[in-house]
C-alpha cells in the first residue's frame, strides 16, 4: 500500500485516499442541504476595501457596489492584491434572525421590480416538500423543541415568532428556525444544519476521485502530494508571494438592526 493511500474504509484511515463511493448519485446534492446552506446573513451590506501594503483605507462599497456588472468596475480600480486582502480581513455577518442582508431583500436583478431574497429562500423549501423546522429534527433523529421558549432564548424573538407563526410551533419554517436556534459553543451555526453539513460534505469528499482513488503521487507528483499534506487549512500565501503567512481569525459582526 502506497504511504499516501489509505485503507478502503474511511472509518479505520479516514476519507481521504480511501475508495470512492457515490452513494448511488454521482455528486448528487439533497433538498437538506441546500437548504441548511442558506447562510445569506453571512454576507454583509457594507464593505470596506484596503491596501495590502499599509492598510489604510482605499473605499467603502455596499453589496450593490459589489454585484453583477460592478464588479468589473472595481476590479480596474483597485489591485487584485488589495481586493484579496480585503476580502480576507473583513468579518461575516452572524447566521441569525434579524441579520438578512437588507440589499438582498430588496435585490435588482435588471429592470423589473425588485425581489426579496429571503422570502424567496423560505418559499423555495415549502415549495419542494421540504420539512419544517420541528419535523426536519424528528426526520434527521433530533428531538423537535416543546416551546418557542425552547426555540430560542431571545425574548423579543420569541413573541416575534408567535405572531406570525400564530403561535403554532408546527408552522416554524426550516430557514427561521435554524436562524433561532442558539449554536453550540463553539459554533457560528445551528447543530440541526451541523448534522446535514455533516453528512454531506463526507459524501462530497467520497465522491470525488481526486481526494480517494486518485489521491496518490501519480496524480499530483510527490511535490504536489507533500504540499498538500503537510499545508494547513488556513494557510495563504502572502501579498507579497513569498512563502505563507499565519492565519487570520474572522470575527462574526454584531446582528445587524431587525427589519
């Protein structure tokens, strides 16, 4: 066996370097998932660009400035050392009630009306069948809350969710309730989509042949297959290319004002 291939079973060496599996569906992605994944409040409304030398402020966007056709604008504005940098310094919005991006509530997407984005996301899983929020837990083995009480433990929320849920826990969409759900310590989201995520990010690996079958020197050389070992996941390479440099944490900003 190959010092860079592991057992067939994932469980006695890991995923990686073990055999693929597709789960009979290639690279195939449930209902669950995409929407466990709509983490939209991640994204901020505002965003400030900065030098990669010295720091400093260059200018400030809203999420418009940075969407569709103005991209292009800003990227001649400014280096693409400086729109990474900047990127990789600023903080993520909290995934919570109350902290949908307020641009993507009212999203232009050419000349017709706007769209509100979050009523879209909610509309979406009702729409495919999927769970609501209580019984998305009973269909993955998680006790379903007992109370709004239980639901969160933010009062204001609580009594925000009885009027328009009116006051029927049943009715609790998956999106709202995995915003309302208090994470684990330790954890920017719900252990509800945690579980999913879980799961299915196991199965992405497992699919793919580069990290199973082909995760070996023949495929990307013993320098490719030495850098990818030993790099750690958050390492990046520094503005000024030479070597790397030490991670940077990312804080999670204040919930923004409730709409």
């Amino acid at each position: 066996m190959s010092e860079f291939t592991q057992p067939d079973s994932e469980f006695a060496g890991g995923i990686i370097g073990s055999r693929s599996d597709h789960q009979s569906a290639p690279f195939a992605l449930t209902e669950e998932l995409a929407s466990v994944y709509r983490m939209h409040p991640l994204m901020p409304d505002h965003f400030t660009f900065k030098s990669a030398s010295t720091g400093s402020v260059l200018t400030k966007e809203e999420l418009s400035g940075v969407c569709g056709r103005n991209i292009a604008r800003l990227a001649a504005r400014m280096s693409l050392a400086d729109l990474l940098y900047s990127l990789g310094v600023s903080h993520p919005g909290v995934i919570t009630l109350h902290n949908y991006p307020g641009h993507l509530q009212r999203l232009r997407t050419g000349p017709s009306e706007p769209i509100d984005l979050a009523a879209i996301d909610i509309f979406r899983d009702r729409e495919r069948g999927v769970p609501r929020y209580n019984e998305f837990r009973r269909l993955i083995n998680k006790e379903p809350v007992k109370s709004f009480d239980e639901l969160t433990d933010n009062r204001a929320w609580r009594k925000q969710l009885r009027t328009v849920y009116g006051d029927e826990l049943g009715k609790v969409d998956l999106m709202t309730g995995l915003f309302a759900e208090p994470p684990p310590p330790g954890f920017s989201f719900s252990e509800t989509a945690f579980r999913i995520m879980f799961l299915m990010h196991a199965r992405w690996l497992k699919s793919d042949r580069f990290f199973t079958d082909d995760f070996r020197p023949e495929t990307y050389t013993e320098f490719g297959i030495e850098h990818v070992v030993s790099t750690g996941l958050f390492e990046s390479p520094s503005p000024e290319g030479e070597g790397f440099c030490a991670p940077r944490r990312l804080k999670p900003t204040k919930a923004r004002r409730a709409r």
